[in-house]
C-alpha cells in the first residue's frame, strides 16, 4: 500500500515549527539526543507481527502495511535517518516452540534484543505492534539499553534468567505511559475476557504471568509508581479495583482533549523518578471513526488531539520509544494516514527538546 504523504508540521531538519495550543515557537535541535553529523535523527524501526491469540492468526499484517505504507519516506522528510529497520521473526531455534502465550513471550525477547543492542540515547525506537502483546518486549529492550546491561549469560551462551546486572550496569528504571481504551490490568484472578491483551500491563508490573515475563527479559518489572494511564475508559469493575488499589497515576480522556497540564505533571514526574520512557499508543484510543474496527468504544480522541498529546510527551528527554499497536489487517489509507499522523507527532516532540522546556 503506497500514499502521498503530507507532513504534519513541516519539519526540516535543523529547526521545527511545532503548533501547540494555539502557539508556533521555532525550537533550535542543537542539543539533542539522537542526532547525526548533519542533524538527523538516528531511528530504529521493528515490526513485530506476532499475536497472542488463541483463536485467530499468529501473524498479523498490520505492522508490515504501517512498514511499508510509506513510513520511511515520511520519516526521510522529516529529518530522520532510519538506522535499521527490521521485522521480528521467531528464530529457527524457537519455531518448534508451542503454546500461544510462551510464542508470545518468546517473540518479545527476541524483539528486545533487536532494542537493546543499541545503547541509551542513540538511537529513537518506533515499534509497529500487533497489539499490548508486545509491551513487555518494548519494555525488557529498554531496560536492557546499552551492551553493558545485556542479560548475564551461562558457559553456552545462553541469557540467564532472574539475575540482573548489578552496579552501574544495573537494568534501567523504564517509565510506561500507556495510552489505551482498555487498562490491560486484568491478572488471571479478575479477567473476564480470559485473553493475555487484558493482562499485558499487569504482566509487566509483575502482577502475574511471571514466568512470562521473565522469559521476555523483563527483570525486575515495572513499578506502578512509574506507569501512567491516558485516555482508558473500558476496564471491567475487578479491573478498575486492581488499577485503584495500585499507585497509577492517570490522564483522563477529558484531560487530554483539554490540554489541561496533567499531562506535563506526569510527564515531569516520570523523569524524575526513571531513566527511560516509553509511550505505549494502542489505536483503540482515538474516535472510531478513524479506526473502524479497532475503536469500539465512544468517546475517542481525534488524531489531531492525540498528535497534539504525543508532541508534548515527547519534548521531555527521558521518553525514548513510541509504540503503535493495533492497526488492523484491513486498514484503508485514512487509518494509514491517522497512524502516520501520530509518529511525526512524536518526532515533532523529540525536535522540541532543551533544558528550558523541562524547567518549566
């Protein structure tokens, strides 16, 4: 699938025009992580088709038609160096693995590995997802940055699990910003739907399926302290008791359409409690009109509030990874463009940043 694309902002490569809340400040990208000689943004791009599903395919199309809808060139134009880009596939030592979940898991370590053999702040990761599956991959990757942090490995070089670096190789402390209808907060006590979509980030909060997660290489797992939910307004009564009886911090659908600085509140907190950010975007989020199929409940943000969210998160240093989630295999060029839409949202946001910004 091929589209002309239109950027969003008008990005070149040295200077961004960034329209926010009514407002165009040209910001200087002199000081920036991520840059190359001539100014360029070094990103790294990794499709991960695999699902978790039990009753549907294993391989979806969503993140190959993203890939290969003319993503690249847009990030050409707006001033990005693709370093690699790269599709995850189960390796041949794996493929006779069964079980939904355990292939599930196993493709989020080796997603991971792609992630981690870059080193902190030189490289941005944009994640084309299947779906919340590949969460705890996103995560393990980024907390692992940096070849110094690598998993500890046997005689036969094998990643041992359950021990983690120690000292100043230590894993890093990962902040999730997760932007989602659904809260994925469901452990296997309080599901209702019975899927392991409803439990990703719980999962990652080492709530339950550890043996999932550490399989994946996250290790240890996230602090609720350090996760952030925005826009979530389906979650089951079992679900919405697990979330308020953790230390989540969330941005409301209202919020977010407002501008109302919840989101530079969080923001300002995540980087003062973690190393690294990650901004999770599940395409549920937006108004189903721009995604049919995949937004099902009412109440949906329009692309351009979402792009306008996605552009603040990221002007704030620490956030060093987007992923899109959910594109359906039988997405027209409107949801195509819709999902472009947000990624140059957020490399809008990484051309914003400075120390003047998080001072504020």
């Amino acid at each position: 699938m091929k589209m002309v694309l239109r950027t969003l902002f008008g990005m070149a490569p040295a200077v961004v025009i960034a329209v926010m809340a009514g407002g165009v400040f040209p910001v200087s990208a002199s000081a920036q992580q991520y840059l190359d000689d001539s100014g360029r943004i070094q990103v790294v791009v990794i499709a991960d088709p695999y699902s978790d599903s039990r009753t549907g395919p294993e391989l979806l199309q969503g993140p190959e038609i993203l890939l290969n809808g003319g993503l690249l060139d847009l990030l050409a134009g707006v001033g990005c160096e693709v370093v690699s880009s790269t599709t995850v596939r189960m390796p041949a030592g794996l493929e006779r693995e069964y079980g939904e979940w355990n292939r599930a898991s196993l493709t989020n370590r080796t997603m991971g590995r792609m992630i981690y053999e870059h080193d902190l702040d030189e490289c941005f990761i944009i994640g084309l997802l299947s779906g919340s599956k590949s969460l705890v991959g996103m995560l393990a990757g980024l907390q692992h940055l940096g070849p110094d942090r690598e998993p500890l490995k046997d005689s036969r070089g094998r990643d041992i699990l359950g021990l983690p670096r120690q000292g100043e190789s230590r894993p890093l402390k990962v902040g999730l910003v997760w932007i989602d209808s659904k809260g994925a907060f469901n452990t296997p006590d309080t599901t209702i739907e019975g899927d392991m979509g409803g439990m990703n980030v719980a999962v990652a909060a080492g709530l339950c399926n550890a043996t999932l997660r550490l399989q994946a290489g996250l290790d240890p797992p996230l602090s609720t302290k350090h996760i952030v939910m925005a826009g979530v307004r389906d979650t089951n009564p079992y679900e919405e008791l697990n979330i308020d009886n953790s230390f989540i911090e969330r941005i409301s659908v209202d919020e977010m359409q407002a501008r109302s600085g919840a989101i530079g509140r969080q923001m300002r907190r995540l980087s003062n409690a973690v190393d690294v950010i990650y901004v999770h975007v599940d395409l549920s989020v937006l108004d189903p009109a721009l995604m049919p199929g995949v937004s099902l409940m009412p109440g949906g943000l329009s692309s351009r509030e979402l792009a306008l969210c996605l552009q603040e998160m990221f002007a704030w240093s620490k956030t060093a990874a987007i992923g899109i989630a959910g594109f359906p295999d039988d997405a027209g060029e409107t949801s195509l463009a819709t999902a472009y839409r947000l990624i140059e949202a957020a490399m809008a946001g990484v051309r914003m940043r400075g120390a003047d910004h998080e001072q504020d």
